[in-house]
C-alpha cells in the first residue's frame, strides 16, 4: 500500500525536478552564448569550461532523470555527455596549461579544474569497470559545483611564485588530486549503498531539515537588520582582512534585501519540518507533502546562495555605524557561506535517498557489492593521501626548512588521514559493514572537502597561495 | 592481604595493558587527536599570529582563558604533546599484543591442513583421483602453472601439497605501525635537538650568528658569506627567481660553495640553509654623481661613491659621502633620521677645499634651509643610486629527519603490501574415503584479503587441475610424475 502511494508520488516530482533542471540548462546556454558574443572567440578557456559545464550538468540531469524515472537509456545518453564534458574540460586544461607552461596545479582555480577532470575521469571508469551506473547522479553535482565555483574564482594565468617552482608541488598536487577524487567516487558509492540498503528517509528528512533550519535560523537571527538589509562583515581587499572600528568590535555593511530573501528561505526551511511533525503525529500523508517542500527548500535555498555568492562577493555596501560605503568579500563571512552551501548539500543528499525505488534498486549492484567497492576505493584513497603528504612534507622541507609545521592545511590533510585511517581500523579489527561504515565514508569525504575549500577559505596559513 | 595486593596489582595492571592494546582505546586517542587539531586551526594561534590581531580578534577575558587552556598554542601544549605519547604507546601496546600471534603465523606457515580446518575452510573443492601420485602431481602442475612454487609436505602417513606466495604481507600492517613510530621518534628528536632561525645577510657580509624564532642568538662553528645575491622577475614584475651565492667560511678559509634558490638548498654538516627571501637593505652600494666646476673652467666629472668615501675632484678640492638617511625630516634646521625603510632617502655630500680648508654641505635632494648646494666650488649632481640587497636565508638543524624520511619510505612500502599484496594459501590433500575406497583430491585456499579476486583465483586452479587430471593418466605415470615432483 505505502509503495504504491509512493510510486504514484513519483512522477509528479520526478518532472518538476527534469522541468527545474532543464530551466537550469537553458539558463547556462543562453550565459555561454552571452559568453561568446562578449569575448567574439569560440576557442578560450571560459568557453571550453562552459562546454563542460553545460556538458556536466546535462549528464547530472540525465543521471537525476535516470534516478528518478529508471529509464535505462539516459544512463547511455548520461555517460556520452560526461564524456563530452571530459573532453571540453581536457582541452581547457591543455588550454590553461599551454597558456602557463606549468601543469594546472599553482591557484585553487587550477586544481579545481584538475580535480573535476579526475572526478568525471573515475566516474567514467566506475560506471565502465564496476558496473555502478548511476554513480553520476551524485559525482556529477560535485563536478557542477566543482565548475560553478571556478567562474567565481580568478581566472588569470598568475606565474609561480618561487616557492611553487618544484617538481615535488607537481607530485604533491596530482596525488591530492586523485586522492580527493577517490573520497568522493567514495562517498558516491557510500550513499548509493545507502539509496539500495534501505535506509528510513523520514529520520533522514527531519535531521536535514532541522539542520538547514538552524542555518538560516542563525543567519537571519544574528544578522537581518531594519528594512530587510542582510549584515556582513565589512572586508579590507587591500589588506586582506576584517575592518574593525575599534579591538574586537567589527564593522558591518547593510546588503539590502538580502535580509527578506533570508527569510523567506527560512520559512520555506522550517516548511518540510512542519509537515514532517504532522506526518508523525496526525497523518501520514502530509509525509508527501513534506517531500514536496523539500524540492521547494531546495530551490530558495539555492536562489538564496546565488544572491549571496553575487552580492557579498563584491560591490560596496552602507554600514548603520560608519558613513561611507565599504566593501565586502565572500572571505568576510566564511559561516554564512559554508553554512548556506551546507544547507544546499543536505537537502541534495536528502533527494538522493527519496529516488529509492525498486527498479534503481534493481540497476544498482547489491549493496554486498557497493561496501566492498566503497572499501575499495578508500584502499586507494588512503595511500594516495599518506603519499600527498609526504610529498608536501618533503617539498615543504625543501622550501621552508620544515617538513611539518601545523599550518591548517596541514592539520587539516592529516584529520582527513585520521579519518580514513579510523574507518580502515574498524573495519578491519571491528568488522565494520554496511551503513556505518558508509557514514565514515561520507563523513571522510565531508572533511576532504572542508580542507580543500574550508581551509583555504576560512582558516588562515602558509598555504595562502593554494 | 599481602598476596592479594600483588594480584591486585598484578590484575590491575593487566587491565591497563589490555585497556592500552585495545583498538578501543586508540579510535579514542585519534579522536581526541582530531578534536585539539581541529581546534588548533580554528582559535588563532600565537607563533603564527601578531599579537595585535589576537586581541582584535578575542575579547581581553577570553583571551585569558584561551592562553591558560594552551588553545593559543595548541601545537605546543604539553596536554597536546602528552596525547601524541599515548597514541603512540597505544600503537606500541596494540602491536606488542598482536605481534607474537602474527610472527608465529609468519615464522611457521601452516603446510598441513587437518580434517577440522579442511572442513571450515573456504573456497574448497573436492575431485574425483584414481590414486594419491595422480592427485598430487596433478595439484603441482597445476600451481606450477599459476606461477607457484609447491612444495611437498609429509606428515607421519599423509601427504600434501603446499603453496604460498607474498607471506610477509601479514607483517605488513606492522611494517606500518613501526614506520609511524618512526616518524614520530623523529619529530621528538627534531623538538628536542632540532632548532630553526633565520640569517639575513647583505652581500659582501660574512656571519654565523643565527637568530632563532624564540629571539635568542645561536652561533655556528662556520660562518656564511654571501657573495652575491639577486631576484628575477617576470614579465608583470612579480618575482621569479630569487638566488644567492654563498660561501660557507671556517677558519678564515673557504670550504663550500653554493648558489642557491628557493626549493634548493645549501647543506653543511647537518645545518641547512634555505632561500626565503630577498630586498633593499637600506644601505647604498654606489652612488654615481656629476661634477661641474661651479667658476665653468674646467672639465665635467663623473665619479662613484659609497658612504664615508672620498673621491678627490681636482687638486684642490675633495667629497666626500658624508651620509645617508633613508628615510629624513626637517625640523628646526636639523635633518632628523624618521626610520630605516627606505622611503624617502636623503643623501648628505660634504666637498671640501684643502687650500682654504673651507667645508661646502650638499644635500640630496635639495634642502635650502639647511644648505645651499650651489655655494659649493663644484656643482653636483646625482645621476644615480645603487642600493644594496641583502638575502633572507631560513636556517635549521633537523638531526631527526632521517628517522622521518625512512619512516616515510617505510609507510609507504608497507601500505603498498597492507592493501596490494595478498598472502595467498592453497592445500592440496588426497582423501580415501573409508567406505568406498575411492580417492578424491581435496584442494582448499585462502587469502588474507581481497577475498572476491581471489575466488576467481581458485576457481582457474580448480579448472586447471581439472585438466591436468584429464592428461595424467593419458601421458605418463609415476616415474615421469615423479621427475615432475622433484624440480
């Protein structure tokens, strides 16, 4: 009965979600055309990243679609524009390569190209070799986000400092690359085993919720001032560092408007939530609607995170304490950021777990098959990291005089270490199967990413050129 | 009571140990290790941080309170260095009560196979033999094959065969655990015996006096001389290269010479010195004017000066470099020296007539209050200003990074063996049954990991037996068989 209450469900979102990220499409083609008429040039790298992009996010509808509908022929269709994208994104990073005479490694921007290449290069080949097709459904999210991220971020070809000229830096860097990509084939693997053992989405629904909530809860409670503006941390670009008008007390600049979107984002979170607390306590049935308003979260969410990432990344703002305008930057409210971009991520993984069906269940390998195979990977990962740093150890032995010295990137690259070490020590000696040890793996690659991004974003150190 | 007490203790410390060796009480260790990193990166931290950003950044009474806990400096607290020591006592415990279970596996592989073990063991298979000799030369062919090297056991009246390969990979993961504690003997060293400072020295300069990070001055045996040093840029003038040739000086003679770069150091005996960085020191190296006779008889000259120099213009008249500020203000008719960054120079000429034992001030540039350059008998002018450089050179003494590198190299090649090399095991024994007579060959394996491919690799064995059980009888029986056997 509740199966066929939810098959029925199913189409109704499913095409709501196909609709959404056909207008997401359309909307990055008509940019990229922009793009060319701007720049009058088919063949820079912008455009090849748009090709890719746009390559990217076609395979992560079809995979979505695929997840969603079961239809086996997006998958083909999925895994050609995933080759495509690879190939668009090859060239840009030949492109880049050629334009710096160094291989794609030196800024975050070059190693994110770097690691989205090796992202849909393994998702390829674990979709090919292990047969897991629908991998791409969350690899390929982490690619567009991976993309999106780098038009954010500079683009000018910067020579290497002297610092950065070493071979063990290349060495260094490729290993972090194919170590990183493989937490996150990982981490795929780790939720898509989630999506076929079965797991119970209600408990997952509320904790997400109620998650994404606090995020915005705190963000408009600290930070929504009169008439709607949106406070933030005022940000010197020249000096690189908060503005304070006095030891301790920090200027802040009003982004107006920006407080009414939070929210209303806020209220659309605390929707799903609501709904899941009738759905427990009345009726069933609101479940269904709960769902629903996780799709409609998801969508302020994002229009939320894209307001910001446009708003606070520059422009000059007034400020309620000082007259004059002042600027501020995305690296003066690194919470905000990795809480909204936190919030995001929650609600995807939530929709992944919705897509179970019986026949992904069917296409996907047993879930006997997907632990051993997260296993796997992360028996590849793990050496990988141990190499990465120990190249950085040495490089930065030969560079500073010092194989270790706790900057954050550091302490950071060795938690991620602990981490995977941790699960190989459970599952090895303890016996760790199944669903916890696929929320090590998750949790694993969550602190992969924080020290790629986190770190480099909101913790200072030595790596300020990574 | 006596008695008691020593089994007490004697329990007691058994459990501690038990406590200590437990996978338990090492998950729990590295996640304390996890937390106080975490929280070492996320708290500002003093040795990288100035202490006025420390106080713009925590209110004065969380800063106490900070500072008291050693949260400013989580790195180098003693609870933080106390929780490293017991992660690697809970290695060391952890391996010493494995170890023997493990050597003894190691040191003597299990050849024969009994009834019980035959009967749990997984993948089996069971094939039908027409006598022991065909069962076993079958099995050796077989394993030969697959590129073994099976060796014959004998117990008492049994017989069977035996192959292994890659048996050290079940020391592997002690391999690993020693390496760790390689590493960190080598830190240890390094905090305890290891120091680092830095050397800033202009070119031309000679010295050994190395300033530490704690301020303190640590003088080499040797000194370093740094002939020449220099920066190049790119294109959009950010630097490229920085270099500096150095001469390593003991007792007054040259014994080393080098031209290092970033990335490339000199090494001498077990000092280091890196390439950090590079700029102005705010001296002058050469400073070129042209002299004109103020009378207009008389040749223009052009001459180079360094500080304190004097040139000799004609018979008469000499100048010398009186002085240089790098940075000046005028008050009350005095030059005044505001700072040592070169910001706004001044240089002070005095030209001198020995006839008339008259002294003429001539300032650069021009300051009227103070002299009047165009009293002097020649007239001066600057046509250019050398500064020198100096070369910032990160100096350290690591006596423990060997430990860390062999540690590392150690790491490396075991974790290569703990998740690439299989220990694989097969048994061949030939079975009668009691009831009817009939012989069948019974053929067992195992695997310490990777269990999947290694199901795939007994099954090719079974098949290959299978055939080689087919061509036995056909091509020839024991004596060929036992040829066979014997290589």
């Amino acid at each position: 009965m509740a199966r066929a209450k939810a098959e029925q469900q199913q189409p109704t979102t499913g095409m709501t979600l196909i609709v959404l990220v056909g207008l997401a499409i359309a909307f990055l083609l008509f940019m990229a055309f922009l793009n060319v008429v701007k720049s009058g040039n088919l063949l820079n790298e912008t455009n090849l990243l748009f090709a890719a992009l746009i390559f990217y996010a076609g395979a992560g509808a079809l995979y979505l679609g695929f997840g969603v509908t079961g239809t086996e022929s997006y998958v083909k269709f999925a895994s050609l524009a995933t080759w495509l994208g690879l190939i668009a994104n090859t060239a840009a990073v030949a492109h880049r390569w050629y334009e710096a005479g160094h291989p794609p490694f030196a800024s975050v921007y070059e190693m994110l190209l770097s690691f989205v290449w090796t992202l849909a290069a393994l998702t390829l080949v674990a979709e090919k070799k292990y047969g897991v097709k629908v991998i791409g459904t969350v690899t390929m999210p982490v690619a567009i986000v991976g993309v999106v991220l780098m038009q954010l971020l500079r683009t000018e070809v910067h020579p290497l400092v002297p610092a950065l000229q070493s071979t063990w830096l290349h060495v260094h860097v490729t290993l972090a690359m194919l170590a990183y990509a493989a937490c996150a084939l990982s981490f795929a693997l780790a939720m898509m085993f989630l999506i076929q053992d079965k797991m119970k989405t209600e408990t997952f629904l509320a904790v997400t919720s109620a998650s994404t909530l606090a995020i915005y809860a705190s963000v408009v409670f600290t930070r929504f001032e009169r008439w709607g503006g949106l406070s933030l941390v005022a940000w010197n670009p020249e000096q690189k560092s908060e503005v304070f008008l006095s030891k301790g007390v920090r200027l802040f600049v009003t982004i107006p408007d920006l407080g009414w979107l939070m929210m209303l984002a806020l209220l659309v979170v605390a929707s799903p939530l609501v709904f899941y607390g009738l759905a427990r306590w009345k009726n069933k049935d609101f479940l269904a609607l709960a769902n629903r308003a996780v799709f409609l979260s998801i969508l302020i969410q994002v229009m939320a995170l894209a307001m910001f990432l446009v708003r606070a990344s520059d422009g000059s703002y007034p400020s309620l304490d000082a007259d004059g305008l002042f600027a501020t930057s995305l690296a003066a409210s690194p919470f905000i950021l990795s809480g909204l971009v936190g919030g995001v991520f929650l609600s995807l993984l939530y929709l992944l777990l919705l897509w179970r069906r019986p026949d992904l269940e069917r296409l996907l390998p047993s879930s006997d098959n997907l632990d051993r195979i997260t296993y796997k990977t992360i028996c590849l990962a793990f050496p990988l990291l141990t190499l990465m740093i120990a190249a950085g150890a040495y490089w930065a032995n030969q560079t500073w005089g010092s194989y270790w010295s706790w900057d954050p990137k550091e302490t950071w690259a060795a938690i991620t270490w602990l981490v995977y070490a941790g699960y190989l020590h459970m599952r090895v000696t303890r016996g760790w199967r199944g669903r916890r040890a696929a929320y090590f793996a998750i949790l694993g690659f969550a602190v992969v990413m924080f020290t790629f991004f986190g770190v480099t974003y909101l913790l200072p150190g030595l790596h300020a050129y990574a | 009571m006596g008695g008691d007490m020593v089994v007490n203790v004697h329990t007691s410390a058994r459990k501690l140990w038990q406590t200590a060796a437990s996978i338990k009480t090492g998950v729990v260790l590295l996640i304390l290790v996890v937390i106080f990193s975490a929280a070492g990166t996320i708290v500002l931290q003093r040795p990288n941080t100035e202490p006025d950003e420390m106080q713009n950044a925590y209110s004065a009474h969380a800063l106490r309170i900070l500072d008291a806990t050693g949260l400013t400096d989580v790195f180098h607290a003693w609870w933080f260095l106390t929780l490293m020591i017991l992660v690697s006592c809970s290695i060391i415990a952890a391996s010493v009560e494995r170890f023997p279970n493990a050597w003894r596996y190691f040191s003597r592989p299990y050849k024969y196979p009994d009834e019980s073990f035959r009967r749990a063991l997984y993948p089996q298979a069971a094939l039908a033999i027409t006598d022991e000799e065909t069962g076993l030369v079958a099995a050796e062919r077989a394993l030969h094959s697959l590129g073994f090297r099976p060796e014959r056991v004998v117990r008492e009246d049994h017989f069977g065969i035996f192959a292994e390969r890659h048996r050290i990979s079940e020391m592997a993961v002690y391999i690993v655990h020693a390496s760790l504690l390689l590493i960190f003997f080598g830190a240890v060293v390094d905090g305890v015996w290891g120091w680092r400072g830095t050397l800033n020295l202009n070119e031309g300069e000679t010295s050994g006096a190395v300033e530490l990070r704690d301020g303190a001055t640590r003088t080499l045996p040797f000194a370093i001389r740094c002939d020449q040093a220099g920066q190049e840029n790119y294109k959009d003038g950010s630097p490229k290269k920085w270099w500096s040739k150095l001469v390593v000086v003991k007792d007054k003679r040259d014994v080393e010479k080098k031209e290092i770069v970033v990335n490339d150091p000199l090494v001498y005996g077990s000092v280091r010195f890196y390439q950090s960085s590079y700029g102005p020191n705010g001296k002058v190296e050469k400073f070129s004017i042209e002299a004109t006779p103020t009378s207009g008889s008389g040749a223009k000259r052009e001459i180079s000066l360094t500080v304190n120099e004097t040139v000799s213009l004609d018979a008469d008249i000499t100048v010398r470099f009186a002085e240089f500020i790098p940075d000046y203000a005028v008050r009350d008719g005095q030059v005044y020296r505001r700072s040592n960054e070169l910001g706004n120079p001044a240089a002070h000429l005095v030209v001198t007539s020995k006839a008339s034992g008259k002294n003429f001030d001539v300032w650069f540039p021009p300051l009227d209050e103070i002299a009047d350059n165009s009293k002097a008998p020649y007239q001066l002018q600057p046509t250019d200003l050398q500064m020198g450089h100096f070369t910032g050179l990160q100096v350290s003494h690591e006596p423990g990074q060997w430990a860390v590198w062999t540690g590392v190299v150690l790491l490396g090649i075991g974790l290569a063996f703990v998740f690439y090399v299989v220990h694989m095991r097969f048994w061949a024994v030939p079975v009668r049954d009691a009831k009817t007579g009939k012989y069948t060959l019974w053929v067992g394996g195992s695997a310490n990991r990777n269990r999947d491919a290694f199901g795939q690799r007994f099954d090719d064995l079974v098949a290959l037996l299978d055939e080689e059980l087919k061509n036995i009888p056909k091509a020839a029986p024991s004596e060929q068989a036992a040829t066979v056997a014997g290589d």
